[in-house]
C-alpha cells in the first residue's frame, strides 16, 4: 500500500510546526497546556472594567437567587 507513495507524500504527511508568533505566544503556550480557560480569566480580571462588571454581574446574580429563595420561604 505504501508504494504508491512519494518520499513528497511521506514529508507532507508529517505535522508542520508552529510558527512562534512574538505577540501571541503567551496564547500559544495556553493553548498547548490546554488551559485556555484559566489564561481568559486571569486577562479579563486583569483588566479594571472587566473586574467591575465581573463583580456587578455576580452581586446582581446572587441578589436575584437571594429573592428567589426568600420568596420560596415565604419571607415576603
């Protein structure tokens, strides 16, 4: 089956590496230790606004099941 194939074939086969981008390579290393996730987090709590609304987003939640609770008890 492999002789039908061109060493060309072989070497096309082979995975390329990536290119190391100068801006971008904190990213990169992210994305290869697959933590991605955790990279995005500790930008955006970097930023001051983000931070504002991450807080005011989580109070406004946590107000609205705080209500929600309450009023399932019966307290108002």
């Amino acid at each position: 089956m492999n002789a039908l194939m061109t060493q060309f074939d072989f070497e096309s086969a082979e995975p390329k590496r990536s290119q190391k981008w100068e801006g971008l390579s904190e990213v990169d290393q992210a994305i290869r230790e697959n933590r991605l996730t955790e990279y995005r987090i500790r930008k955006s709590w970097a930023d001051p606004l983000a931070r504002k609304l991450t807080i005011v987003g989580s109070l406004v939640i946590l107000t609205v099941f705080a209500y929600l609770i309450a009023a399932s008890l019966g307290l108002w």
